[in-house]
C-alpha cells in the first residue's frame, strides 16, 4: 500500500488499491538478483508496457549526474519510454567514458531482449559511487529479468521489481491508486527508492510511475512535472542532490479510459498526493531522521525567495538539531531566515513564527505563552510530524518544504562507515 | 599568545608578543561581573583608546541583525569609534524596538562614563537570542568597566575583557603581534570569540583589533576589510551566520610609527596572518569539532563560483561526517561540487582531488593508489589539519575555505540544550 502521510492526504477520487506498478493495465515488472548485491539479494529490475506509451522525466541537475542519467536524458526518447531498466548496489557516477559505455550496453541489451529500439529504454543505477559496474554480472541479470517479466502484470511482480532498487531504505515505497473519473477507472502504479544522499556514497532517489489512462504526452509530461515539483523537489533530508536522481512515468492509455477536464484534474491531484506521500516516506526514512517537520513561508517578496528562506531553514543543522532535541527553539529558526534574507530583506522581518497552533513569535518577538500553550508546545515537539509556518512581512508569496531532524544517528551512519 | 594554525603562519617581520588588545600604545580594557552571566563571570567589557583613533568595522548580513549592530552599523561613527562597549550571555537579538533602546542605553552611559561623544562608541551584544537585557545589571556595569580600566595599558586588563566576551568558548582567543617595519616598531592587539553559530543560541563571532601604528582611515578600512575577508569570511562551523557577528578595528597612531609602502605591506601581512589565525581557532573551537579542514579549490569559472562551490562542499553534512569517521570519501565532494555547479557546469568536470599530497581522484575517476599511498592517506586523515584541493577544469579562478567536521558531540551539544 502506498505510505500516506498526514501531510499527503488521498483526494476524493483516489483510493489505495493493491499492488504497484503492475496495477495499472498493460506494465510488467521483474526483479531478480544478479549478484552485484550480496546474499541473493534482488538487484535488478525491468519495467515494460505492453504498448507504446507516452512517457515523461526529471533528472538531478547535479553537473556530476552518473552515466545513466547522461544516457537517458541525453540520448533516450524521453517522451516514448517504454522500458526502464535498473540496477542497485552500483550508482555508475564518476565513472568517466567506461561508465557512459557501461550504461549503453545495459541499454542494448534490454532492447534487445524486449525487442525495442533503444532509444525507448530508459537506465537508471543506484548505490556506491565511484566504481565500474560488474558487467559480467549485470549482463546475465538483465537477460534473467527480461525471461522473468510474467505474462501478465502481477503484483509479486513489481514487489520484486521495488525490492531490486532499494538499497539503504528501511521501507519499501510503493503502491497504486485507483482514480474514478467521469469517463471510467484508471490506475496509477508506483516505485520508490531512497533515503537522502545516504550512507555509503549510496545515490539515491529513484522514483517510478506506471499509468493506464489515455492522455497524451504533454499533458502527462505536465502533470509528471508538476507533482513532482510539488513533492520530491520539495523535500531535503541533508540537503545534498544526489548524482543518480530520476523520476520516470510512463503512461500507455492500456485503460481505454480518455480523462476529459475533470478526469484530469483528478489524475493530477492523485499523483500529486502520491509523489508527496512517496517524498515523505523518503524524509520519514531519512538517515537517522526521527520526525518531519513541514515548513511554509508566507508573506515572502516573490516564489523563489519563499523556496530559498525554506531551505536555508530546512538545511540548518541548528535548527535539525533542535527538533531532534525537542526544542521549539526559535531564535534558531529567525536566525537562518535572516541569514537567507541577508541585509537587504529587513523590510521582511519582523516575522510571526508558528509551530502548529501555538504562535510562538509575534512579531519578531517571543509571544508570552500561558501555562496551557506551553503544555501544547511540548506536545507538538513530541509529534511525529510537525506543522510550522513563518510568516514574514512581505508582499505574499509562499512556499513550503518537508525536511527531517538532524540526529547522533545520522553522525553515526555517515561517520562510522570507511570506504 | 596568538593562537596559531599551520595554515595561518607567522609572516617574516611579525614576532607573537605578550598581552592583548593593550599591548598598542595607548589602549585601555576592562572586563568585569555585572551579573548577566551567573556565578560571578566576567561578562562586561570595555576597550578605550586614549586619544583619538581611526577605525573600521564589518558586521553580519543577517536580515535578522541584532539591536546593538543595527545601532553600531546605522548610527555610529565607524570610520572615529573610539571605544567599545561589549556584553556577553545575552545577545540583544530579535527584541524589537525595546533591544534598540537598550542599546542606545548602554551606548550613552559608556559615553557618559568616557566622556565622548555617542558617535565614538560601538556596542557589542553575544549571548541568549530572544532575551531582553537586564538593564538593571548592565548599567552598573558600565560604571564599574569605566572606573576599572587602569591609568595605562596592562595586560591582566586585556585578559579581563576578553574573558568577558567569552561565552561557551573553550579557549581564550587573544593575543599580541610587533611588526618591525622600515620606520619602526607597532604593535597589533586581538581579542576574539565565537565557536561557530553556537549551542544555546549563542551569537556569536566578536574580533576586536587595536593597533598603535599612524595609518589614515581609508587605509586602515582596506586592511581591516582585507583581513576580514580572507579570514573570518572564509570559514564555516555549520553555515549558519550569526545575528551579532562584528569586527571593530581601532587604529590610535600612538606609536607615532608612520609606514611608508614596504611597511604598510608588512602591518598587512601581519593582520591578515592574526585574523586567519583567530579565524581557524574558532572553527578548532566549534561545536563537536575534532579537526579544521582547509579547502581550495582551483579552476574555477570565476571567483564568486569557486566560493560557492567551496562552501557547498565545506558545509556539506555528508563531507562533514565523512572527516569525523576518518574516511577519505571522495564521492561525497563529487557529489557536493556538483550540486554546487549544476547542470551547466558539467564543462568543469572531471575534477581532480587531492589530500594533502595524495591525488585521490583523477579527471572525476579513482586514481589507482599503491600501498605506501594509502597509507600516507590512512595518516592524513588522522591530521588535526588536513589540505584538500579540488582542480576543476575551467578557466582557473580560486577560493579557499576552511571548515570543521561534523560529529557526535555537536549534535548533542545543540540537540540536549533546551530552551
């Protein structure tokens, strides 16, 4: 089932259904071990559409993006994907031109076993940093999971497909939705991976999304961006973008169901809340991460100020600290947003600080809190997930970001490993 | 004595000398007990310079600028300050138009006390953020730092001031240098504080330069500011600037020693090697810090870039943790720089990363390492000091940052505290 967050409620119109990217008519998914993981551990994953589909992608924009990315995005037909194939134990980054090639020929070879052109398989690879991928067992792999894509999509299937691309998660992240439209029922499938830019160099944040409604590539393109704009571009665990991010759907209309407006408008607010719900089960899972704080900014000069006075809170180790602590320590909070601001952004402040309920700081100044509220803010600092907003003094413009504490376990998992 | 760092040497015609920021002719300080902070501490102090002075200041950019910076900065002569009035354990910061008028306070009684006028004075606050100042204590206070300072320069008295601008600082950060100049000899006096932005809200840095050399402001300011940017300006405990950071410098020419160039270049050379000393032990002196990195990186676009690719690597947690646990963990600089570059920078990639004398990484791949290489390495990273250079491919600007790791103790240093 989809991890649903209080942050991410499900839409009127969607329901949690079984299964992942195989619910939705038309996908198939493998997942099998071959051997760069440890133990038989499952380590590579194929997904197919039956059909053509329309298909739509993100990448990190991280100028050391590993070769699948370059791959992908630069040489694939990211609009008429049908295949993704992927591997995990092995990110494929700063591995130079052997690595490009290395991508290339897992590639070839799934094209070759599914019997597409190239240009419609998309790579993706996720672990340690800075080591060759171990073709002779990636090549046998990829012609074992081609040979173990079922006849149908089941959903053992793709829980296969979610096991080979985890690495470090503690959780699984997966799920399906079923979206009722005016026109009829369509499905969205969906895989996940990640946990920050993790413990061993591990690199990081894979998302996959199976969709059976008939739309076109634009319009899915569109809400692909969109949601995840609203969520995994949302999110910071240590503010570190990883060098393997990648969001890939494919959308292959298997249904029979065209959304017209309003179909569309509720397959749009079913994946937004999905990609949010997976985001947060990333920022739950975050390294040593012991609870979510959701943060927005109002009262901001224009969006991108907003989004900048967010992170710069959101990434402060004195204020992950503190939440870690349970210490609704505000000064903490006003002094990153200033530092954000910078000189010129005094007009913004003073600022009005709210943890949940209970306004904490007025004005720029420490509200006087009764006995009553400062029982409620005790309890909120003990909450699992945490509401907070800062409002400044400025034109209007919001923005909001999801962000985890900062713990000894994060210290731990981060320091105690040796390359 | 002046801390030093191996990063920070000693240039050829400057000698570490006794006292503090007395040892320049013609400067007075004092610290006393006014009871801001418990137990009897030294928590009030003054520095005077007996005649008049030229001076330069930098302060925070932090939006979020504490009262007595805001006073200083907006209403002070900084260009003819001639004395200084600085609390510790309260840091006047985020307490509205009250903490202004306290401020002011503090400023026209030291005024009244040294019979100057307003505009000679500067006032300096480090402490608690969020608190008002208990002007009940501070005002005796003043009166008791004024009658305190001694009829000439001592230095117990410059020790008493800078206990008193300590607040969690494990080590005292002062000390003296004589310059030997074509002309003759002056002298430079320190006192500094702060241990990154730090636990309790502490905030945070202070620098306090006396000199006794005959330098015109204009010149004096392009010392100072010099100084200040390639010290305090490039190092990072956690990223986050403080509400309160200032840097005054007080020039009296008492000395009556005039430099000509050869001996201005000297008093420089001085400067800049005492801040970069004070600078690198604040960042030994940060939370949990158990080692100083110094960070250059080379082949840069242009300036600004190579700054911000430094930071982004220095402040990231990942490279952080990876320096606590003694692990040579190249992938997470990749990772970091490449964030910081982004997706059009890819053209400044493949970087090479050395430590110390051992390239680690070549053109964005691993290097092949002997035996003896890593072991050398092994060795460096168990250095309290460690040298990384990153050579980027670009045109060739460079920048230089120096950081510490992150670890166990400062979690727990900023997570236990509770507000």
């Amino acid at each position: 089932m989809l991890p649903i967050s209080r942050f991410a409620p499900l839409p009127q119109h969607a329901r949690s259904v079984g299964g992942g990217l195989t619910a939705p008519k038309g996908f198939l998914a493998a997942g099998v071990a071959s051997g760069v993981k440890k133990r038989g551990k499952l380590d590579l994953g194929l997904v197919l559409s039956e059909q053509p589909a329309v298909s739509a992608a993100t990448f990190t924009s991280n100028a050391a993006a590993a070769a699948p990315v370059r791959l992908t995005r630069e040489t694939s037909d990211c609009g008429h994907l049908r295949a993704v194939v992927v591997n995990a134990g092995n990110a494929n980054a700063c591995t130079g031109k052997q690595g490009l090639a290395d991508a290339a020929r897992m590639r070839l070879l799934t094209a070759n076993h599914l019997r597409l052109p190239v240009e419609q398989v998309a790579v993706c690879s996720t672990g340690l940093i800075g080591v060759h991928l171990p073709m002779e067992k990636i090549e046998p792999g990829i012609g074992a999971a081609a040979a173990a894509l079922p006849a149908g999509g089941d959903a053992k299937a793709s829980e296969h497909f979610s096991a080979a691309i985890r690495t470090t998660d503690k959780h699984a992240k997966k799920g399906a939705l079923e979206v009722v439209m005016p026109e009829g029922k369509v499905k969205l499938g969906f895989a996940a991976k990640g946990c920050g830019m993790i413990s061993p160099n591990m690199a990081t944040m894979l998302c996959f999304v199976t969709c059976d409604a008939v739309v076109d590539g634009a319009v899915w393109t569109e809400l692909l961006h969109g949601a995840v704009d609203a969520s995994f571009n949302r999110i910071t665990v240590d503010g570190q973008e990883s060098t393997n991010d990648t969001v890939l759907g494919l959308c292959n209309g298997a249904s029979g169901v065209k959304p017209g407006e309003e179909g569309l408008a509720r397959l749009g607010q079913a994946l937004d809340a999905a990609l949010l719900a997976l985001a947060l089960s990333i920022v739950a899972d975050g390294e040593g991460s012991t609870r979510t704080m959701k943060l927005t900014i109002t009262g901001a000069k224009d969006e991108g100020r907003a989004e900048a006075v967010a992170r710069a809170v959101a990434n402060s180790p004195l204020v992950k600290t503190a939440f870690y602590g349970r210490d609704p320590n505000w000064g903490r909070i006003m002094q990153a947003l200033g530092q954000a601001l910078g000189r010129d952004g005094h007009e913004h402040l003073p600022a009005c600080i709210s943890y949940e309920d209970v306004v904490i700081v007025e004005k720029g100044q420490p509200a006087a809190l009764g006995e009553a509220q400062q029982g409620r803010l005790a309890e909120i600092m003990h909450q699992p997930e945490i509401d907070l907003t800062v409002a400044l003094n400025g034109p209007g413009a919001e923005a909001t970001i999801y962000f985890s504490d900062l713990t000894h376990d994060y210290v731990t998992l981060n320091a105690e490993y040796s390359t």
